[in-house]
C-alpha cells in the first residue's frame, strides 16, 4: 500500500513538471527544452509500461504532438491540439498560462473548466 501511495506521488509530480516543461517551451522554443520534456515523457512511459505488454507510449507521443503544435505555427491541427491539451490541465492558473504561452488566451472560454 506504501508502495502505491509513494508511486502515485511519483507519477503526479511528474505530470506537474512535465506540464511545466511544456509551457517552458511554450515560452522558449528552445530545442534543449524539447529535449527535457522528451526526456521525462520517456521516463513517465517506462513508468507505466509492464514487461508482458507493449510499451506505454502516451507521454511520447503526447509530447511529440504538443512541440510540433507549438513549434509549428502553420499547422492545419494545431489549434485543436493545443486546445485538447487545455482541457486536460487542471490547476486553472496553469491552464491560463499556457494558453496565454501559445496565443490561445482569447478562446480558452471554449476549454474553460469550471473550478
């Protein structure tokens, strides 16, 4: 039971600090923080992988999706991207931020959650 308690710490603080990695390169655009977030949503995906299964992969590919919808301004998909990732922020203030980051500020109403 301890063991499940300190993994789920684990696990959301992770989330906490790959989500402000994230906005970290909202702000920055800078390849060494593309590069961290990689990182950590590959040590997120080993987390959740089991050894008789396929890999976990979400935090990859999330990841991958996100920086190209930041880094990429002319992409047909970012907005929908970018806004799906709102909505599953849920520390307001960060959600805010973030929108703000990548020029998402005037339609987060759209992905508000109330709080």
């Amino acid at each position: 039971m301890h063991d499940e308690v300190a993994q789920d710490q684990w696990l959301a603080k992770s989330v906490q600090n790959w989500l402000l990695a994230v906005l970290r390169f909202a702000v920055t655009r800078d390849v060494a923080d593309k590069q961290t977030i990689l990182a950590m949503a590959r040590d997120m995906d080993r987390f959740g992988s089991w050894p008789d299964q396929s890999p976990f992969t979400f935090f990859i590919r999330t990841s991958m999706e996100l920086c190209n919808a930041i880094a990429i301004s002319e992409d047909p998909g970012r907005t929908a991207i970018l806004k799906r990732h709102l909505k599953m922020i849920e520390d307001r203030h960060l959600r805010h931020v973030m929108a703000a980051a990548v020029g998402l500020d005037n339609s987060l109403r759209a992905c508000a959650q109330p709080r």
